[in-house]
C-alpha cells in the first residue's frame, strides 16, 4: 500500500557513459535534480548503472546524495526496472532506500519507498516516491 508523498524533483542528466557493449550493454547515467524531501526543499547529486535484458527491458541500481535547504543530508541507494520510449526517453520503476543521520531526515531510515522516474529524449528528469507500507 503507498503512504506518504516523501520525495518530488525534476532535473537534468549531466553524464552518460558506456560501462559494457558485450555481451548486453551497460550504460551509467548521473543526474542532479532539484524538488522536495519530506516536504523540505531538496537537492539530489545520483549515479545509476542500467543494463538492458534479452527482453529489451532495463535494469539498474543507483545510490545518490540529497542535500536540503537547511544544510541537512541523506543518501539513498535503489533498484529499478525500466523500459525504452520514443526519442531514447526511459521509464523506471522501483524501491529506493535511504540513510542518514539527520534528526530532521530521521523518518527516512525506517522507510521504504517505490518509485516513478522518467528521463525525456532530452535528458530532464522527473521522479516521485511514496512510502511503501
């Protein structure tokens, strides 16, 4: 069942780079985003690696950094599936999980999320999570 809205951004891709081309490929991807954490206004600095399966479909996991206004961190690290779309656009869905020793960010160790995120044909991001209760 999804709870709470706990992270909202939009951003841009800043890098990609090819990891693997054989026998599948491997593709690593950063991006930096801007939105809310826990309501807080929130900045995120994340690498992803995704690979494509035999099916066509994507996997991947990435870990990330998030910093909100008020100076205070996380990180996070996830795991999702994904699809291609038109224009080279990608679709990902799955769970992220977050760490920190933040007491205004605390919530966020005993809290799994899932979540959508979605890169255009001209690499702006956009990503939504909810808690997974």
């Amino acid at each position: 069942m999804l709870g709470e809205l706990i992270s909202e951004s939009h951003g841009k891709r800043t890098a990609r780079r090819v990891l693997s081309a054989s026998p599948g490929f491997k593709v690593e991807v950063s991006f930096e985003a801007d939105g809310k954490l826990l309501g807080m206004g929130a900045h995120t600095i994340a690498t992803y690696w995704s690979e494509g399966r035999p099916d066509g479909s994507l996997y991947g996991e990435g870990q990330a950094v998030v910093i909100t206004q008020d100076g205070e961190t996380a990180t996070w690290k996830g795991q999702g599936v994904g699809k291609f779309l038109d224009g080279g656009a990608v679709s990902y869905r799955g769970a992220v999980y977050y760490s920190t020793a933040s007491p205004k960010l605390a919530r966020l160790n005993t809290v799994a999320t899932v979540f959508e995120f979605e890169v255009d044909a001209n690499g702006n991001t956009r990503e939504k999570s909810w808690e997974w209760k």
